[in-house]
C-alpha cells in the first residue's frame, strides 16, 4: 500500500519529515484529480496561471410585466410585454422603423385653379387621394379598394397618372424660386404598353417560342458567317499586299548596282511582311550552323500547303533539296516564298469567284421571279466576257438554270469543292508558270 512519502516522492512534494516517517495520510495530500487534468491542461497550452470565473458585485436589474402602446398605430391598443424596470414608461423603440408616405394635401382653391380636369371630379380625386394615404402608394391595393360601383372605373395605370400628375402641378406651383426641383413623371402609355408586350409574351404558343428559338440560331449563324466573311477579306487584302511589296522588292534589286556585296543587299532589303509567303527563321546565333538549315520550311507551314508545295516544284523539275550553295539557298527559298504566295493567291480568287457565281445565280433567281422590280431576265443567254468569271480553272461549273436561292452572306464550302479548287488552281498555276 502506497505511504504518503511515495505519493509526495511521486508528484515531487515536499513535506515534514514527521509526517513521512509516520506513514500515514493525511487530506491535504489527497489529489483532486479535476484539478489534475485541468493542471495538465494548461500545461500543454503553454499556460501558467489557472483561469477563475470573474462574477460582477452589481446586482441584476429587474425586469418587469408592463404595458405599452405603438406611436405607429392609431387605434390606441394596449398590449404588454417585458421590459426592464427602469424603463418604465419610455416610447415603444421598434416605433422609429414605421415609415410613412407624405401624400400632399391640396385647397379647394389649389383644385379649381390648378388641378381641375374634366374627366375626374373632387369628389373621385379626394377618394384616390384617401386611399393612398391608408395604403401608401400601393396602387394595386389601392386599385383592389377603389369604389368601382360610385365612380368611373379605373385602370391601375389612370390611377398613378391621376395621382403623379397632381403631385407634380402642386410641386411646380409650390416651388421656391432658384431651387431644383424633384418632379415625379409617370409615363401611363409606356406602362400600359408594357403590360401588353408582356402578356403577349406570357400568352405565345409553344410553336411561336420555338420559332423564335430558331430565328435567333439562324441570326447568330448569319452573324459568324459574316464575321467570317470579313476576315476572308481582311486575310486578302494582306496577300494583295504582301505580292505588292515583294514585287516592289525585285524590282528595286534588280535596279541596285551590283559592286554592293550580297550580304550587303541581304540587310539593306526592306522589311516584307509575315504573310508573304514563307518567313524562314535567322540563323544569327554563335556558333556552327550547316547552310541546309536554312532550306528547312517552319513549323507556321501546315502539311497541306508542303504538299502542294512540293508538287509544284516537282512539276517544274525543280529538286526537293538541292546543293545548299549560299547562291542557291537564297534563291531556293524565294522560289517556294513565291510559289506559296501564288497558292494562296490562287486559293483566294477562288473564294472571290466561287462567291461571285453565287451570288450571280442569286439575282437571276430573284430577277426571275420579279422581286427586284425590273423586268425579267432570260434564264439562258450569252454573258458578257468581262462580267463572266474564268470558273473553268477552278472547276466550280455551276448549273445556271439553278432556282435555288443562295445565301447572300456566304453558305459553308463543302470539303470537295475545297479539294477541287485547290487542286485546279495549283495545277493551273504551274501550267503559267511553265508557259514561256
């Protein structure tokens, strides 16, 4: 059995040494073990000092069963609840949160001269007035309560003419000169023909929704494809350019003298923008670089346009990698610069035919059919050469007794069509190239 010695040895306690030699026990070594958990508690908080409640030396406040009544009501109930005892007999404090609507109040001098109409009495507007006091300019309320049976009967929105009207002829009669004034304007047609656009809306088919479902879908389709056709146009007036510009350049070497060196003409060219034809990449870094480097395309040509790239080169006998001379590698790359740039010039024209042909046949049809207001066209009959386009090149033989009608802003190519163009043209443009 445990000795108070081995209980004071174990929590590290000192003592009498009397009270250990005599083995025995006494209260005050007795462990709450309460206070040894909150002990250790706090220990591992970091704590030092153990936590006392802190109770005041006032005394609580008594509260009290009293009655009161609401400033907001103006039928004088009494009604009870518990307050405290000092503040007896002070306003109810959830008064100060009714709000009220100033109504304005008018003479019968200010209604006979300034608010007479012919289409209400005094009597009616007095009505209209009283009621939006007692419900505060909720019309809807107010139109409910109206005496339909003694006056007129009135929509919601006559009311609230009726009513704003007065407010702003007293308002401007009222007024102090030189202040700004706040007039209401309530506009009674706009409202009622909201409320019908919106009936309307409320009361459309599942046919109509549908059918405006479908329009919109066929707006947004117009719009990307009109989209699309402005950056077709915006993509060959780059390619326009950009021939301009190289053709410009040939002609302003072949005019420089030629004692200047050709790395001196290589840097005294003139800058010719990324969409003409191929940008070859720079070799310009420290260190050995082979010259056949410089015949690789980039990374920006895509496989279709390689193809097309080596079968005109093929069809012009000229060699997919030839010897990387300095002379023929400059040459070498200005030859497929231009030879993609006629590819895509060609592709270009046979966007702009393949368009114009459909809208040709477009106004034939509707020349046919009389919605133009002219006379009549044949639908069979020799065109002029000059308004003609050269579809023979880019295989796009379009039936001219067609009475489909086409889309003006531009209807997606099929991918065979595509194929058909870019075939013809690249074909077409070697065969020029070969002519002597």
């Amino acid at each position: 059995m445990a000795t108070g010695a081995d209980v004071r040895d174990i929590l590290e306690l000192g003592g009498p040494e009397g009270d250990a030699a005599s083995g025995t026990i006494s209260k005050k070594d007795i462990i709450n073990p309460d206070k040894v958990a909150g002990t250790e508690l706090l220990g591992f908080s970091g704590s030092s000092h153990t936590l006392k409640a802190k109770l005041g030396s006032k005394k609580v406040r008594p509260w009290k069963w009293m009655p009161f009544t609401n400033p907001a009501r103006k039928d004088g109930a009494m009604f009870f609840h518990w307050r405290r005892a000092a503040e007896e007999g002070k306003d109810y404090p959830f008064a100060r949160f009714n709000k009220t609507v100033q109504v304005p109040v008018y003479s019968e001098q200010e209604y006979q001269l300034y608010l007479h109409d012919d289409a209400w009495t005094k009597a009616e507007t007095d009505h209209l007035f009283d009621l939006s006091r007692r419900f505060d300019l909720r019309f809807v309320v107010i139109h409910d309560r109206y005496d339909h049976q003694q006056y007129k009967k009135r929509s919601v929105e006559d009311l609230k003419e009726r009513y704003y009207h007065i407010c702003a002829k007293l308002a401007n009669v009222r007024a102090v000169p030189g202040t700004d004034l706040k007039i209401p304007v309530f506009d009674a047609g706009h409202e009622r023909r909201r409320k019908e656009q919106l009936e309307r809306l409320y009361n459309r088919t599942p046919e109509q929704v549908a059918e405006e479902e479908y329009l919109l879908q066929e707006l947004r389709k117009i719009e990307a494809r009109k989209k699309e056709r402005e950056k077709r146009s915006q993509d060959l007036q780059k390619l326009i350019t950009a021939a301009d510009t190289t053709a410009e350049q040939r002609r302003t070497e072949r005019k420089a003298p030629k004692k200047k060196l050709p790395q001196k003409k290589e840097a005294e060219k003139p800058a010719v923008p990324e969409t003409a034809g191929i940008k070859f990449p720079d070799f310009k870094s420290a260190g050995v670089t082979l010259r056949s480097q410089r015949m690789k395309l980039p990374s920006s040509v895509g496989q279709k346009k390689i193809k097309a790239l080596e079968q005109m080169l093929l069809e012009l006998g000229v060699e997919l990698s030839p010897t990387p001379t300095e002379e023929l590698v400059h040459m070498f790359n200005e030859l497929r610069s231009d030879l993609v740039l006629l590819y895509e010039l060609k592709q270009a024209c046979a966007n702009c035919e393949y368009e114009l042909q459909m809208l040709r046949h477009r106004h034939e049809a509707l020349a046919r059919a009389g919605v133009l207001g002219g006379p009549a066209t044949p639908a069979v009959g020799p065109t002029p050469a000059s308004a003609e386009p050269t579809v023979s090149e880019s295989g796009l033989g379009l039936d001219p007794s067609k009475d489909t009608i086409i889309d003006v802003v531009g209807a997606p190519l099929t991918p065979n069509s595509r194929k058909r163009r870019e075939s013809a043209s690249s074909s077409s443009s070697v065969k020029k190239a070969k002519k002597p």
